[in-house]
C-alpha cells in the first residue's frame, strides 16, 4: 500500500513539473510561408499571323487644262493577309516592329459627268505596310499605335459604253498610321483589332492608246483599313511579376 502511494505522489508530481520544462526549451525557428507570386503576361518574341476586313479607297482624277474630272469616294471591298513581327518588352511597355502583306478587291466605277458614255474607275487590289508600333500592357491586354510606310497595288481605267480603251497601273509609295487592341487569350495566342489609315498622296500618271491620249493625269488617294487579326508568338510562358 505504502508503494502504490509512493508511485502515484511520482507521478502527480512529474506530470506537474512537464509544463515548467517545456516552457524552458528552445523555441522552434519559424519559417514563413512562400510570398505568391502573380504572373505576368510575357509579349516579347517574334509572332506571325492572318488578318482580315473591311477597307475604303479614296481617289481623285484630276486632268489639268479640261474639263474632266471624276473623284470617287467610299470604293469599298474586302481585304486578307498575313503579318510577321517582333516585341520587346520592358515592364509594361511593349516595342515592336511588323510587317504586313494584304490582298485586297476596293473597286469601284463613275460616270464622268461630261460624257455620259464615259465612266472611269480603279481598283485597289494589293497592299503593303512596314511599321514601328509602341504599345501598352495591361498583363494580357495590349494597346497600340504604329507607324511607318505603305505601299499599294493599283489599277486605273477608262470605259466608252462599258469598254475599257485606257488604262494605267502603278505601284504608289506612302505614309501609314494605325491604332489597335490585342487580347492574349493563351500564352502564345492572341487576338486583336485594327485601324490603319493610309496617306498614299499624287501621282502623275499618262494614259493613252491609239486613238486617246491625257498626259499628266493626276490621282490621288487614301486608304483606310479596319481588320481583325490573330496571331501565334514564339516567345517564353508567363514571367513573375515583382
């Protein structure tokens, strides 16, 4: 009897003293959970795509010393192509450079309002643009203006009763400026919309054939162009943003 009292006064008093020994060990080190991290959309690298729409020509005749003049507004059609390019980013800001091969069908004929057998018309049916663009990411949504050359695919007629008897085709050199939105909607895929206006200036053109002849027929045209556009980047995934 007096042994079991013993051993159970022990063990009150062991478990008594458990908490205070406990209390004099070494704290455990405390290691902090990883900081998460939020992802950023990565733009850089080179891309290529298609693109297609809409697009309006502008085009004035103007023969100097007569009285013929014809100016053909809103000769409307559809256009599709392809573009290459390459991005830089630098935070949030995106550099780029592209370049752009359209085929187009913006034609359209007017009666010359002095002979009405006569009518007159042109037919855009290629085009160009070599541009600079300066962009702003909002992670995976990209705005954008560009600049830079254009280049277009012409041709000009003459009709008398739906016949042609003249006709001029020219390649026409100018300015080109846009503005555009673009939506990454994968890590490498993205799709987007754009505006262009092209400044293709005056031309002096002569057309003649046996039996009529209008030397320094000037043309002047502009173009604008709205497509919607895809494109697949070869650049890395996502990078962490800090």
């Amino acid at each position: 009897m007096k042994k079991f009292l013993l051993g159970t006064v022990g063990l009150v008093a062991l478990g008594m003293a458990a908490p205070a020994m406990a209390a004099d060990l070494p704290a455990r080190p405390y290691k902090a959970a990883p900081v998460m991290v939020d992802p950023m959309y990565n733009w850089s690298g080179f891309y290529i795509g298609m693109n297609g729409g809409w697009g309006q020509t502008s085009t004035r005749y103007d023969y100097p010393n007569t009285n013929f003049l014809v100016r053909s507004d809103n000769a409307t059609g559809g256009t599709i192509g392809g573009q290459i390019g390459y991005n830089w980013q630098a935070g949030s800001w995106v550099f780029g450079v592209e370049a752009q091969g359209n085929w187009a069908d913006l034609n359209k004929s007017y009666i010359d309002p002095n002979f009405a057998a006569v009518t007159v018309g042109s037919k855009l049916d290629g085009l160009g643009l070599f541009t600079g663009r300066v962009g702003y990411a909002a992670n995976n949504a990209l705005f954008y203006v560009k600049g830079g050359a254009a280049v277009a695919s012409n041709n000009y007629w003459a009709a008398i009763n739906n016949v042609n008897f003249i006709s001029v085709s020219n390649t026409r050199w100018g300015a080109d400026v846009g503005v555009g939105f673009e939506w990454g909607f994968t890590p490498n895929w993205s799709f987007g919309v754009e505006y262009n206006h092209l400044f293709l200036g005056d031309t002096t053109n002569n057309w003649t054939n046996n039996n009529w002849r209008y030397t320094n027929v000037n043309i002047r045209q502009d173009v604008d162009l709205v497509t919607a556009r895809i494109n697949y980047r070869f650049g890395g995934p996502m990078i962490a943003k800090y």
